[in-house]
C-alpha cells in the first residue's frame, strides 16, 4: 500500500506537469517558458538522482554495516572532514547525495558526516571542478575558491551539526534495508531502488516545478538592479542559486555569463547552488523530513555565504 502511494504521487507530479505542460493554458510565452524552465531542471537532475540511487541501494544490499565503521575515524569530529574529502574523488549531483547520505546514515555512519559528504560531493567532485576550470578558462583562482569554500562549508556545516544538532530533527522516512534471510542481494537492491527512486522523484518534481515558477516570474531586469552593490550582488546571486536550482555540473557556466557581478557574488552562486536550491530542498524534506529540511537549508545558506565572502577575499 505504501508502494502504490508512492508510485502514485511520483505519477501524480509528472502526469500533472505533462498536462499543465500541454494544455492551453501554456501558450503564452511565458508559461511556455514555465514549461520549458521545468522540465530542463527535472530532466538535467534526473540521471544524477537515478545514479546516487543505485548507489543508495548498492550500499544497502552489498556493502557489510562494519565498513563504515572501519572506513571512517571513531570520533565524528575528525569523520566530519574525511567525509569531505571523499567528496572531491567522488562525482555526484546534489540530487544523487541526498539518497546517498540517507543509505550512510541507515548503515550506522554519524549523520554529522554523512551530512557533510551530502554538501560536498555535489560541490566538489572532479566534474564539477573541470566544469569551472571550463567556464572560467583563464581564472585558475575560481576554482581553487570553489574548493576551499565548498570544503570549507561542508566541514562547518557539520560540525554545527555535531554541536548543535538534534535528533528528533532528522527523521529518515521508514525504509527496509539490509539483507535478510532467504532474500537475494539483487532483491534487496530491487527494493532498495525502487523506494528511493520513486519517493525521492517525486519531490524532483515538485522542486523542479517550484525553481520554474520563481526562474520565470524574475524580470531580467532585477540583475542589473543589484550589480553594482557589492554585498546586495552577493545576497542575490546566492539567492538566485537557490531559486534556479541548477545542476552543479552546470552552474559554472551561468556563474561565467553574470560578467556584471563581481567574481565574489559569482563565486556565492556556485558555492550555495549545489548544497540550497529548491529542489534540493524538496528532496531533504522527503527523505530527512520537514524539520530537518528547514533547519539545514537555513543553516547552510548563511555559511556558504560568509565561507563564499572570506574566501573570494582571500583568493580572488
């Protein structure tokens, strides 16, 4: 019964973009680049979400709980940067981490560094840093500040987690895992996949169709408004990553085309894109809960600016 409700609202969501998407109603121009906004972030972070699933589901089915804990050091203040440091080496989305680090937190990982790996992988793997080295082709500078910023971030954001963090704020959504007698290691990666694809989905969706309405309802204008302040360009910049909701392997190239702001706003927009959107959002809050999904989100928006500012400061 649960399945069928799941399978049921991720239907439910593209089923209704699909109409809303091709009815009447979309023919104005701008609804038709509501649609178009849509599905473009929905099918961008779709394979992403597909790959961090099947990862979900491996670990669940075929890797022993004891390798974690042998994996990562005892104390969690020092599991926190090694788990961002497995981030660099590691490609993801931010759409793959947030199953990823549901599945570490299940097989006993602490959930301060299971967090922590949730912020970086998405900010800096090796395609999201060939990326930037791409779009910014002769300012080697930006990306090593992407790094250390991101880095920096991640490794904050969990230790705060570790100081301040509760844990009836982070309730992960009933799930079976781990082998059990007389069932196959395929079975239960089967099972493992389908919960996680089919619950997290339809949150893509919904997030997807949420950075759209906000991507279209923007006037063009309102950039140039805040270029020229220097500390309303990063506060926007960061906001507007949070509302276009880009791919992080992506989002260097939109940073690269925003010549008006200054490298420091830019460098905000990559920073707090991959780790706050609004699909991002949605995703945590359906696999995290709610609570936790609001807390985070905040908590994180704010140091991924100040890391950003001080950073890009030092650096560029």
């Amino acid at each position: 019964m649960a399945l069928a409700g799941r399978t049921g609202f991720l239907a439910l969501a593209i089923a209704g973009a699909a109409v809303l998407g091709s009815g009447r109603w979309f023919d104005a121009p701008a609804l038709e680049a509501w649609r178009t906004v849509c599905v473009a972030i929905a099918l961008q972070a779709l394979p992403f979400l597909l790959l961090g699933t099947v990862l979900s589901a491996a670990i669940g089915a075929f890797v022993p709980a004891h390798f974690f804990a042998k994996a990562l050091p005892k104390r969690p203040a020092l599991a926190v940067p090694v788990a961002g440091a497995a981030g660099v080496v590691l490609p993801g989305c931010e759409c793959a981490s947030v199953p990823v680090a549901g599945s570490l937190i299940r097989r006993g990982v602490a959930p301060a560094a299971a967090l922590t790996f949730l912020l970086a992988a998405p900010a800096v793997n090796p395609i999201v840093l060939t990326a930037t080295a791409v779009a910014f082709p002769n300012d080697p500078a930006m990306v090593a500040a992407r790094l250390v910023a991101s880095l920096a971030t991640a490794a904050a954001m969990g230790w705060l987690w570790l100081a301040f963090g509760r844990p009836e704020w982070l309730r992960l959504r009933p799930r079976h895992t781990g082998h059990q007698p007389g069932q196959s290691r395929w079975e239960e990666f089967r099972l493992g996949f389908q919960h996680d694809f089919l619950h997290a989905g339809g949150f893509l969706v919904l997030g997807a169709m949420a950075a759209a309405t906000f991507n279209v309802a923007v006037p063009r204008t309102v950039l140039d408004a805040f270029a020229d302040r220097p500390w309303l360009s990063v506060l926007f910049l960061a906001a507007l990553a949070v509302i276009l909701a880009v791919c992080s392997e992506a989002d260097a190239f939109v940073a690269a085309s925003l010549t008006g702001f200054s490298p420091t706003a830019r460098l905000a927009f990559m920073v707090v894109g991959p780790m706050v959107d609004l699909k991002l959002i949605a995703l945590q809050a359906g696999t995290f809960g709610s609570a936790f999904a609001v807390r985070f989100s905040a908590a994180t928006a704010v140091v991924a600016v100040a890391c950003s500012v001080l950073i890009g400061w030092w650096i560029l």
